[in-house]
DNA sequence: GTAATTGTTCTAGC
DNA sequence: CGCTAGAACAATTA
C-alpha cells in the first residue's frame, strides 16, 4: 500500500500537473465512504479550482478554491492513475476529477475502502517528518507498549506503516518487540534519526523512480520487509513474526530492551 | 476453497 | 478509569 514516502511524492507529481486547473466534472463511482452524499461533495467541487495538494499522515489533502479541502485515504490497495484519452474510465474507480482542459486523475481501489472526506478536522497529533526530539522521547517514555505499535499508532505520530515500522526498526538496530518505555537515551536518539532517514531516502528513490508519473507503490529498496527477502544487506537471516496481527519482519542484529 | 493482505475502529480485559 | 491488546471489517487475488 501506499505510505507516508508513496504519498509525498504522489502529492508532489498532483501539484506539478494538476496545480491551478479548474475542476470541471467529478466522476463518483463509489460513494459509501465518503462523509457527505455524492451530491454534496459534486457541489462543493465542481467548478473549483485545484490550489495545492498536501500530505498529512496517511491522507492526501486537494485544497479547492471557496476554502474546501478533499481528504482521500487511501487505505491498504487504493491508487491513483492519471486519465487520458484512452483511460477515462479505469478499473476499480472510486473517484474521477475531470478538469476542464481534458486532463485528470482516478483514485482507484480494488477493495473499495478508499476514503474521501470532504472538510476533514484538523488534528494536533504531529506528522512523522514533523515532529521533534523532545516529543518524540517524551512519548516513548511513558508508553508500555511495543515499540513498533507506537511508531504505527496514527493518534500519536501520523504518517507510519507496518512496513516503514519495520525498516526504521531495522535501521536503528532495534528489535520491534522492544518495550517503548525501556528503550534508553541514545538508542531512542538513534532510532528517531532512522526514522527521518530512512523516510526522507524513501522519498527521494521513489521520486526518482517515479518521475511525473502517479504509479503504484515502489519499493524494491526495502532492505528487512517483504516476504521475499531472505538476508538482510549485512546477511543476517530475516525472522517474521506477528505484531498485532501484521506481519513483521526482523533479525537478530536488532537489540531488544524491555 | 482458503489464506493473506493492512489501517482503522471497536471491544474486552487488566 | 485509563491504558493496552486483540478481533473484526472491508474486497479481491494468488
């Protein structure tokens, strides 16, 4: 699925092509999601300008002129493709945004859990790119849950997924079934610096990889998660085990405090 | 036919 | 009561 890195740079390629054009028609194939009736969010939009996309945590944010935002998560298999004279109607569409120079993009979801909201709330929980130091050992110390639940709990950090969890963890040399609040001073230092690192690399390949195009998730520079993987780059042999019931993968050069 | 997939939300339990 | 862990759910593919 898509996560915080995959959303950057699909907010990034929606601005460079999309930035400035008015909306003309929105095609809305699947509506049960949405916090508003078909109508409504038709209504709001239509006719609207796209002034800037932005991320926050795990959605994606279309900012219309008369001040209306579009939330869209995308959720574990939703996508976004780009419209054109051949493709006008995609597989799997949820919405459709026809602007009116003939350009336009699809949100598509073979599982039909995308969700758009219209006006979503503001919330104060901090962005993983966002946050500083001090929040973030504030918040491990008090915690007695596993480590790699927190880094994936959107009400105390937005933006991280089970697989990002699991290449910061690897990175940090931290095993993800080590205990937040026994993690000492340097190694919390040591993770929170994998945390911005290896997100912001992830931003940058896939950005390279992706061009201007708005395909799927690429992650071929996973080094720990993916079924796959049998070594990690150093050749330890990668264990996976349940977290909460996601898969989690692991190896025995990651120190476990708890 | 069945397991696997994954973020969120709800519920049960300590 | 507050916190944490686990189950349920959505829909499709391998």
């Amino acid at each position: 699925m898509a996560e915080l890195p995959d959303l950057t740079v699909f907010a990034k390629t929606l601005n460079k092509r999309f930035k400035g054009k008015n909306l003309e028609r929105l095609e809305i194939k699947v509506a049960k999601k949405i916090n508003v009736t078909g109508k409504e969010l038709k209504t709001a939009l239509e006719g609207e300008k796209l002034v800037q996309v932005t991320r926050e945590g795990k959605t994606l944010q279309l900012h219309f002129s008369k001040d209306q935002v579009l939330g869209i998560h995308l959720m574990l298999r939703g996508e976004l493709v780009l419209l054109d004279q051949e493709n006008q109607e995609p597989k799997f569409e949820i919405l459709g945004f026809h602007f009116k120079d003939g350009t336009g993009f699809a949100v598509v979801d073979l599982q039909k859990m995308a969700t758009p909201t219209l006006n979503p709330e503001k919330t104060t929980v901090p962005d993983a790119l966002e946050m500083d130091l001090p929040y973030f050992s504030s918040l491990l110390a008090k915690k007695r849950t596993l480590i790699k639940t927190l880094l994936m709990d959107q009400h105390m950090i937005r933006g991280i997924g089970n697989s990002y969890a699991d290449e910061i963890l690897w990175h940090a040399k931290i095993s993800p079934f080590s205990v937040a609040k026994s993690i000492p001073e340097q190694a919390v230092k040591k993770l929170f610096k994998s945390l911005m690192l290896v997100l912001e690399k992830a931003i940058d390949e896939i950005s390279k990889e992706n061009g201007d195009e708005l395909t799927g998730e690429l992650r071929d520079f996973m080094k720990v998660h993916g079924a796959k993987i049998e070594k990690s780059p150093t050749g330890a042999i990668i264990k996976s085990d349940k977290i909460g019931g996601r898969t989690t993968y692991y190896t025995d050069e990651q120190e476990i405090y708890s």
